[in-house]
C-alpha cells in the first residue's frame, strides 16, 4: 500500500471518528510520518465475523475502536429491524448489553447500549462488568431478540472484542451471521442519541439484582447433592481468582452460599484491564494460575479454581499426594465432568431419554469412552461454543436428544440449559460439588483422574500456536493450510497418518477451516487458523489404548504418550518452519 492511500484511509478515518482518544492516535502518527505503523491500522478493515470483532484497541480501520463498535452496532440493529418486522413496528424489540473488565469496555458497551436505543430498540445495559454466560441468560430472562458483549475474553490486556447473539440466547450462527455481516459493510448512517435522551424515551433501562438472583439460583439448581453439599462444604478450601475479571462477585456468592470456604487471590480480585498480575488472563496458561497456587500452598488448600475476564471459562488445579499443584487441561476436566454428570443422573435416576454430551471436533475423545459406558451419545460439532449451542437448538426442534452437557478442550463447560454458552460459574459450582463427592468417597479428583485412565486408556494431549501477525500472516497461514490439503502428511510422530478429515468438504459439519490427521493408534491431530487472533493453533490429541489397567501399564502409557507427542511436536514444527521461509 502506498503512502498516498494509507493517508487517504487516514483521513477518512479521522473524520468519521467520533471518539477523540481513538483519532488523536492517527493525527500523531502521521505527524511523526510513521507509515509502517499507519499501515498496520490501515491495511485492512477489521472483519465482522461471524462472532462479531475482536482486535488490538487503537485507532485506525485494523482497530478496536468507538467507530468500528458504532458501525457493528448499526448494522445489528438494522439487521434485527428486518428480521422481526412485527416487532418493529409495534416497537417492542429489546437488546442486553453486557462488559467485562477490560479497557474501554464500558464505553463500547454504552454506545452500543445507545445506538439500539436511537433505533427504537430497547437496551437493556447492565449497571456494571458481567460475564458473558449471564448475558445470554439475561437475553433468554428478557425475551430480547439480540444481545451484545463487550469482551476479548481470554487475550492479552491490549484486545478487546464484541460478541453478537440471537434471541435463543446464543451467539449468532447462518443465516443471521452472514446477513449481519452485509448490513454492517453498507452502513451509511449511524443513529444515536444520548444516555439522558435515552433513558427519559425508556429506550434505556438499566439492568442489576433482577437478572443476578436468577442467575445465582439457576448455577445451584443445576447440582445434584444438596445435602451433600450441606454435610461437607465446610471441609473444603478453595483458592479462586477472577484475574482481574468479572468473575468475584458471582463465584464467590454461589460458592459462598454453598458454604464452602473461598479465599480469592487478593491481588487479583478486583477488575482491572491492565490484568496487572498476568502477561495473559488466561486460566488454561500455568502462569496465569502462580498467585493463585502460591495462596493455595500456603493456605494448604483442596484446589485451585480461576475464571477469564469474562467468566465463561473455568480452571482448575489440584494437589498431588506431595503437595504439588496440577493444572488439570480442559480435557481432563470436561471428562470428570462428563464421569461425574452421567454417574449422578444414573444414580439418582435423573438420566433423560436419549441422552446426548456435545463436544467440539478438536476436544479429545477421552469423554466418549466414558459416554459409550452410559449408553449416551457423544455429539461433534465445529469449534466455538456457538456451533454447540446450534446443535442443542436442534435437540429442542426435533426431540432427537436430551442434552445433558457441552464442552470444549478451551475450558468451556456448560451443564445448564438456560444459559446458551460457555459458563464458568456453573461450571465451579459443579466442580466443586464434584471435589465433595470424590472426598466422601476416599479419592481426590486426580486420583480418580488416574482411576479413568486405566478404565479407558491414556489421553495427553497438547496445543502448538504460532502468531503470524501483519498483511503477510495471514496470506502465510492460507498457503500453510493449502500446502497441507495438497501433499496431507503421510506420518506424525513416526505413525501412519491412516485418514483425512477436511472440514471444508465434511458434509456432516458446516464449511470451516480445519484439517484433522487420524493416526494408527487413534491419536487425532487438528490444524485450525484462529478466527479472533492472528495465528494457527495445532491441537494434538493422544490416545494409548487401554490395558490391563495396572500400575505398571499406566506408567508405560504416560511414556508412549510423551514420545508420541514429542514426535508430532516436533513434525509439526518443521510445517511451521517451511511456512515461515
């Protein structure tokens, strides 16, 4: 790009950015005569996807920003005008908004909150930062036909992100996503109006304590052993942290009323978007979880539960017979979760007709092992707690399946049915209702973690990301992906790559781009470029199949697996490499 168009873009952006912090950044730019960085902001306009935005904040078109919040919103709610006609006539369509903790989030959540208003839809804005799980319970209490977050959930402090969804509570999936997509690009006008005009209309209604008793109560309905809970809670000792996030207020009040002792990090309890304490406020990375295992150690707790900025996803980790903490992988939680859900409704006699667990393509398939032993059925479905939702949409449609849990190896869990998303407070509130029951039983989670191995076989598994950042990583990852549709990889990790799934041409799944290696041993490995960040994730799933479940087969396992992974590891990395040439 030359520099005449860059300035060209420049100025046009200048002109129809309203917010001055976010202009001011341009006009020092092109007076310091900074073209690189110009170009950066302005080599492309940031992507309405399918999910919404999200980006680096800044000014510029390649930006997080009052414009781009502004353009996404008006084209949302001309979508929404259009797709519920009768409504907007007799004017009763209705939007929640929610935000979390990062930087700006309240003045993105508020202009959004003011642009549905402006176009007689009326916005349901929260008081302060929630999470995401309680907006789409918000939307589905309020009978909204649309919902906005404002959230980059897990990603580094400089990202924030705006997140779309319908009126079934979910983020928004075909044909909604593709027509909101047109509305935004042809917006020509943006409509707005001020908090004081809007709320005087009762366009603006604000929104608290209605929506969070519900929500409270619906995370402890979904337990199964309230008196279990009643006898024991005040045996255990958890250490949790929000990071910085929106997580406190609801964790601590359902645990709390569980009666469990809490102790939250102190340093990282209040909301704060510079995640002061973390490099990234993200419970799957070990760093993220120090503070919180430090206190944990010293208070000489029973586990360790941290949740994202937002709140959809759960961490965890736990102490070994040394006093070790482990961070338990999304994989390994979701198939205690998915032992510990099917175990109780056997139990208890609570198992629904046709049960059915759904999971995402690159989940490991640890869980349906577990699910074939209940006589449940495992269900795939795309990556993104979206694609899960769409298929429990169906469930509802048809009758075919009675849902009973949802997961994801990014540590989303959802074991209710009201919220249409990811949730990590219901998600801790079951866990720790788990913790009591393995306890009453003589067992830690890892040393039934361990029992589940030797009953199904051994998973490890392992994630590779590679950033490429810029005009030319993207067109980088699009060569990789195509390279590797071409010429498949006949071997990873020295076994035979025996079958290729290419989601693209999968007529079970809708068209994404993914590419799944089926290995001999049943290891599945899965290349996806990222739809929210610009890299390309790998995802290793392991799999040693069971033996006699001995003492002795277990350790062999964990070092076949290690070899096994290494190898992949290391194949996968020359892939990366000759990209990168």
């Amino acid at each position: 790009m030359d520099k005449s168009e860059i300035l060209k873009r420049a100025k046009e952006y200048i002109e129809a950015e309203k917010d001055q912090r976010f202009s001011n950044e341009i006009k020092e730019l092109i007076e310091k005569e900074d073209y690189a960085e110009l170009e950066d902001r302005f080599y492309q306009t940031l992507e309405f996807g399918t999910g919404g935005l999200r980006g680096i904040m800044g000014g510029g078109t390649n930006r997080m920003n009052t414009l781009e919040i502004n353009m996404a919103t008006q084209g949302l709610a001309n979508y929404v005008l259009k797709a519920f006609p009768e409504k907007a006539k007799d004017g009763t369509l209705s939007a929640v908004i929610a935000y979390d903790s990062r930087l700006n989030s309240d003045v993105f959540a508020e202009a959004t909150a003011l642009i549905f208003a402006a176009n007689g839809i009326k916005a349901y804005l929260f008081s302060s930062l929630r999470p995401t799980p309680e907006l789409s319970y918000a939307i589905r209490q309020l009978k909204a036909q649309t919902g906005v977050v404002v959230t980059a959930s897990h990603n580094p402090r400089m990202y924030n992100g705006y997140k779309a969804y319908w009126d079934d509570g979910a983020q928004v999936i075909e044909p909604h996503d593709k027509g909101i997509i047109e509305e935004v690009n042809k917006v020509s006008e943006i409509k707005s109006m001020t908090r004081v005009e809007a709320i005087a209309s009762g366009k603006l209604v604000i929104i608290d304590k209605e929506i969070d008793d519900k929500f409270w109560d619906m995370c402890k309905a979904q337990l199964f052993r309230p008196e279990l809970i009643k006898e024991k809670a005040k045996d255990v000792r958890i250490v949790y942290t929000p990071l910085h996030g929106t997580g406190a207020m609801h964790v601590e009040k359902v645990l709390g009323d569980l009666g469990l002792n809490i102790i939250t990090v102190p340093e990282q309890r209040e909301p704060d978007g510079n995640f002061p304490t973390v490099e990234k406020p993200n419970p799957e990375e070990k760093p993220a979880l120090t503070l919180a295992v430090e206190l944990a150690k010293k208070e000489k707790a029973d586990g360790v539960m941290a949740t994202d900025p937002d709140s959809d996803r759960f961490g965890t980790a736990f102490p070994d017979k040394d006093g070790n903490f482990v961070l338990l992988s999304g994989n390994q939680m979701g198939a205690l979760l998915i032992d510990y859900i099917l175990r109780s409704r056997k139990e208890l006699g609570k198992m629904p007709a046709n049960p059915a667990i759904i999971r995402s393509i690159v989940t490991s398939p640890f869980g349906d092992y577990i699910c074939k032993k209940y006589g449940v059925k495992m269900i795939e479905c795309l990556t993104g707690f979206k694609w899960i939702a769409a298929v429990e949409a169906n469930f509802e449609k048809d009758n075919s399946a009675s849902y009973v849990f949802g997961l994801e190896e990014s540590y989303g869990y959802k074991v209710e049915t009201e919220v249409m998303d990811k949730d990590g407070v219901s998600a801790a509130a079951m866990c720790a209702e788990m913790i009591l029951y393995w306890r009453s039983q003589g067992k830690s989670l890892l040393e039934h973690l361990d029992d589940l191995y030797k009953e199904f076989g051994y998973f490890e598994d392992r994630a590779i990301s590679q950033n490429f950042p810029g005009a030319s990583g993207s067109e980088t990852m699009k060569a990789m992906m195509s390279s590797m549709r071409a010429n498949p990889p006949k071997t990873l990790g020295g076994e035979k790559v025996v079958k290729v799934r290419d989601c693209m041409a999968d007529p079970n799944l809708p068209k994404s781009n993914v590419l799944q290696f089926y290995l001999e041993s049943g290891t599945i490995v899965s290349a996806r470029p990222s739809g929210t960040e610009p890299k390309i994730k790998f995802y290793i799933n392991s799999m040693i199949p069971a033996g006699d479940g001995s003492d002795a087969w277990f350790a062999d396992a964990k070092v076949k697996a290690g070899k096994l992974c290494d190898g992949i590891t290391s194949d996968i990395q020359k892939i990366i490499d000759e990209a990168s040439k």
